[in-house]
C-alpha cells in the first residue's frame, strides 16, 4: 500500500510502485478527469500537476510521488462550482471533443499559480507540449488569457494559487 | 635625482600610452548609402545564404522570438553577458551602411564599421579563415535580408571588459588573422571540410577548452568545451561516443539523424538547424574532416561490435517480458531506486521494440550524454525533454523536472550512468543537478 495525496486527501493505494499515476487516478480513484492519450508523454491529455508543476501522468510512476502533492482537474472545482480557469474554458467555449480539456486546464493552472500576469507569449510557451486535435487552440489560449486577466484583478494580492481548492 | 626618475616614468607610461593606442587604435570605414538588391548578383546571394547557415549566424544573431538577423540574443560568457548585434541591412541599428570593406574587416580582424573592437564571443578568430569570395557572398546575402530596426542592449560587462581597446591586446595574444591554409597531403575534401569547420563553422568555439582569458587553448585543440551550460564533448580521440565517429554517422547527424548517434540536442540543434540548406558535399566534406580529429577512435577503446554488443546486453527487453522477475525483487523500501524509476518511467520507449511514433531512442548504451565525463547534458535533457524545431516534424522526449526531485532524478542518473553507461560514476552529479535546476538549498 502507498499513501498519495490527491486533491488534498490522503489515498490509500494497492498497486505496483511502477504503476503510472494516470492509471491510479483513473483505475483505482475514479478520477477521470486526466485522460490516456499517447501514453509516452507527447500529447498532454494526461496532465495532472505534481508540488504545482504540470506533469505527463502517463510517464509518472507513482513511485515518485510519496508525500507529493498531486491535482488533478477535480481538484479545481466541479460542475456547480468551477474555478475561475474553468469557468474561463467555459466562457470561451474551448472544449470541442473535450478530450484533451482536463490536461489543457491543468497546465494551464500550472502557469497561473506561478505567474499571475503571464503574457501572451508565456502563455503560448507553456501549452506548447499539449495537442488538441480539434483544433480549438486559439479558443484554449484566449480561455487561459481570459482566466488569468480574471484572477490577477481579482487577487492582485496574494497571486493566483487559490483557485486550487 | 628625483625629478629625473619622475620624468622618466612619466615618459615610459606616456610612451606605453602611444604604444597601446597605435596597437588598439582602428580607423572608421566612411558610411555608405545601403546598396540595393540590385547591387548583388542572385548566385552570391544563394551561395552567402548557405554560407551563412554553415556559419550560425541567425543562431546567435537572432533573438528568441525576434526577427532573423535582428540580433539582441543574450549570450552569457564567463565574463558577462554579450547581446549579439542586428546584422539586417537597417542603416541605424544593422549594418546597413557598411562597405563591403567594413564587413570583411570585421570577419577578418573583429572590428566594427566606427574603428571599435568587437568581442571574440563573435568568433573570428575562426572567420579570419574565411576567403574574400565568400565573405563578399555572406556580405551579399546579409544586405539583401530585410533590414529591422532593433537596437541590441547594452552588454554586462565590468570594468575593464568593458573598454574594447583591451580586444586589441588580447587579439595579439591570440587572433591567428590570416587566410586557411591547405594541408597538400590531404584530399580535396577534407580540406574543404577543414576549411569550413575551421573558418565559418567555427566547431572550435564550443568543442575546445578555452584558457582564463577566453581564448581556446591551441595545445588542446576539440578536447571538448562548454557551450551555453552544456558540455560541448570532444571530437578528438578522447570523444567519449561509444560507437566511433565514421564519416558517415557524421553527416548523418548533421542532416538531422543517426542510428549510433541520434540528433543533435541542446545548443547543437539548432547548429544543424541552420545548416539544413547547406550543400551535401559540403556537410560530408565537413564530415570527412570531423571524423579525421579522432581517426576512428574514442575514449572507450571499444570496437563498435563490442558497443553493439554490449548495448544489447544491457537494453531492456519488449516491455511485456520486461526482466520482470529481477525488477520486482526491489522491494517498496527501495523505491528511490533508479532502476525502479527507469522502469516505470522511462522504460516505455527505451527499450527494445517500442513502437514510436518518428523513430525509436536511439540506445542509451551508445549516447555520449550517458557516457560522457559531464553529467550536465543527461541532467539537461532528462528534466527539460527533446524537442524538434518549431513547426518541424522529429523525436521528441518529455521532460520529466516536474515529475523529478533531485534525489529522485540522481538515483535514475545513477542508475542509467552505471546500467547503460558502463562507466565510473559522475563525481559531481548531486552537485550538477542542484546547480542546474537552482535549487542549491545554501
């Protein structure tokens, strides 16, 4: 058994140390959110955040994550309640087949919990890694835009972060 | 007595003053109007362009982002930050008013178009090599690029680096100015090739060790450098490739691949980047000379049957009969071990048989990054991934420095070094990690 700490509670687990995260999250904790795509960390679908930092949860064992902080797309919000990033997603309508959505949001989250102000630039460079392919890219990009304009006036204190719970 | 003494020394250093000044002094080329596209014939403009790829220019004279040639890329040096210059025809801030004497001055001697010194981070002491023909078709291909108005800042130097007259001392200490000259008991090509690796290619730069001023050290010439915090490796006999460097896996990862080798990563990518429209006989001639620095040889000693041989004993079997038994036999308390890590997290493609999408890994028994004596490219490319040119097709590697803590990534480095590498652990791998991610706790 491993403990691993997802979306702030603490997850007992019954698998092999080299098992990918994605497939804890979606297997054994019913987490759908994070998608398999590729499954060798080249799509982007299955990105979940580790310590804050966005990660390939297909080519992460969960070896390495033991008292490491992981979140997941449902640890943002839910369907009642969204966050300020997913509600941006909404707003801007940037879900087609929604696939790749859950693993766009959470690097998304990534960027804004570390830079509250990215720029149109920074924001490009770091959704670089994850593919969508309906074609809703500028959508996504103006969803991310549009969520940290929203979050850096609302908290112009205590950047980002908050989102998170 | 005294005074006698006085005036003496006020003479000498008057005198060292005069010396200095004749020796640093340059004097201006007059401006000129920039010449049209007219003013150039379109076969020197063609021959400039791949002259200029084989040359780097728009590697470093290009900023991330920024227009080609525009300059403005910071280049950090031992002894500051440089930011390249705009070299488009832009009358202000390129070199839209240099003669074509001014630019050949420059590529020959390191001075500017206004008499100023310019700093060695621009390597000519490898383009004083180049022939007047084609610093006219560089100069012809560089004045026809669309000028862009784009001041470079200004570069962080301190006092006295900052005073270029001193260029001149360290130019007669070691700028060797003067045309490449033929070796007559080598072919044809392999003197092209040295001509081009020498001169515009400047190879040199990166792949020899520089002593304390900067200057690469002659008694150890391609023993391997320090490029951009990535080791440059030695392409002399001491390259630590453990498969040779024939002529032919050479200009195979200068066109982008090799099966022994793989493609070229960090600084080195867009190097062949921009060599993509050079000429093919001119990519296997600079082969021919680069696979003559080490005659065949490496560090290793090995035959390539025995690096193959010694790959296949140690690469991982098609993932579903994985060595299962021997992996599984770590137990949960030895989680932080690298080859627990390797396997669940970078077994599914490296090992044998995986179905990739471009192209399988090439085999880590035969990187240099894992055999070679600096740990920093490994650490690179483990936390950052590989990634072709934008908007280009080609392998690509995830990075792993979120999923990875130090220790985490050390036990893997470890592991990969001592499995794969078949070579004497990194000293200072801990070191390098911590260095390279920021995270020294101190």
């Amino acid at each position: 058994m491993m403990a691993l700490d997802v979306n702030g509670t603490t997850r007992q687990v019954d698998a092999d140390p080299d098992t990918p995260l994605l497939y804890v999250l979606r297997n054994d904790l019913a987490l759908n959110g994070a998608k398999f795509g590729c499954g060798l960390g080249q799509c982007g679908a299955c990105t979940v955040m580790v310590d804050g930092n966005a990660v390939f949860s297909c080519v992460t064992p969960i070896s390495l994550l033991e008292g490491r902080r992981i979140t997941t797309v449902e640890g943002l919000g839910t369907a009642e309640n969204p966050s300020p990033l997913q509600q941006a997603f909404i707003d801007e309508q940037a879900a087609q087949c929604g696939y790749c959505i859950a693993g766009m949001i959470m690097r998304a989250q990534a960027l804004l919990e570390r830079n509250a102000r990215p720029s149109d630039a920074e924001i490009r460079r770091q959704m670089q890694p994850n593919l969508c392919r309906c074609g809703t890219h500028m959508r996504i990009l103006r969803a991310v835009r549009r969520a940290a304009d929203a979050m850096g006036s609302a908290s112009a204190a205590p950047a980002g972060g908050e989102a998170r719970l | 007595m005294w005074k006698r003494l006085l005036l003496g020394l006020i003479v000498l250093v008057l005198a060292a003053g005069i010396g200095f000044f004749a020796l640093a002094w340059r004097s201006a080329y007059d401006p000129i109007d920039p010449p049209g596209r007219t003013a150039f014939d379109d076969a020197a403009i063609a021959r400039g362009a791949a002259l200029a790829g084989i040359g780097d220019c728009a590697v470093c004279h290009t900023a991330a982002g920024g227009e080609a040639y525009a300059g403005g890329l910071p280049i950090p040096t031992p002894f500051g930050t440089i930011y390249s210059t705009n070299i488009t025809p832009d009358p202000e801030t390129g070199i839209g008013r240099w003669s074509e004497a001014a630019f050949r001055r420059s590529m020959r001697e390191g001075v500017a178009r206004d008499g100023s010194h310019l700093y060695p981070a621009f390597p000519y002491p490898h383009f004083t090599k180049a022939t007047d023909e084609d610093i006219r078709a560089i100069y012809a291909f560089l004045m026809t690029r669309e000028p862009v108005r784009a001041e470079a800042p200004a570069n962080q130097l301190p006092f006295p680096l900052n005073f270029r007259p001193l260029m001149a001392g360290w130019n007669l200490l070691f700028l060797d100015e003067g045309p490449f000259r033929p070796d007559p008991n080598q072919s044809e090509a392999w003197n092209r090739g040295a001509y081009l690796a020498e001169g515009l290619g400047h190879c040199g730069s990166c792949h020899t060790p520089v002593n304390a001023l900067g200057a690469e050290r002659k008694d150890r010439r391609y023993a391997g450098g320090v490029a951009e915090g990535w080791h440059a490796p030695a392409l002399d006999a001491s390259s630590p490739a453990p498969m040779p460097w024939t002529e032919e896996a050479l200009a195979n990862y200068l066109r982008g691949w090799d099966p022994h080798h793989g493609l070229a990563a960090g600084p080195m990518a867009p190097v062949v980047e921009t060599m993509k429209d050079a000429p093919a006989a001119d990519i296997a001639a600079i082969a021919t000379y680069v696979a003559s620095l080490s005659g065949g040889r490496t560090a290793s000693r090995r035959s390539a049957d025995q690096v193959v041989a010694f790959a296949e004993e140690r690469a991982f079997g098609p993932v579903p009969q994985v060595d299962r038994p021997k992996i599984s036999a770590v137990q949960a308390e030895g989680l932080q071990d690298g080859e627990r890590l390797f396997v669940g997290a970078c077994a599914t493609c490296h090992h044998e048989g995986g179905a990739l999408p471009y192209t399988r890994p090439v085999e880590l028994s035969f990187s240099s990054s894992v055999t070679g004596p600096d740990p920093r490219n490994l650490v690179r490319i483990v936390l950052d991934g590989i990634h072709p040119p934008e908007g280009q097709p080609g392998p690509i590697m995830p990075g792993f420095a979120g999923a990875l803590t130090d220790q985490q990534l050390e036990a893997l480095l470890i592991y990969v070094r001592r499995h794969f590498g078949n070579a004497p652990a990194w000293r200072e791998l801990g070191a390098t990690i911590r260095d390279i991610r920021g995270s020294d706790a101190s």
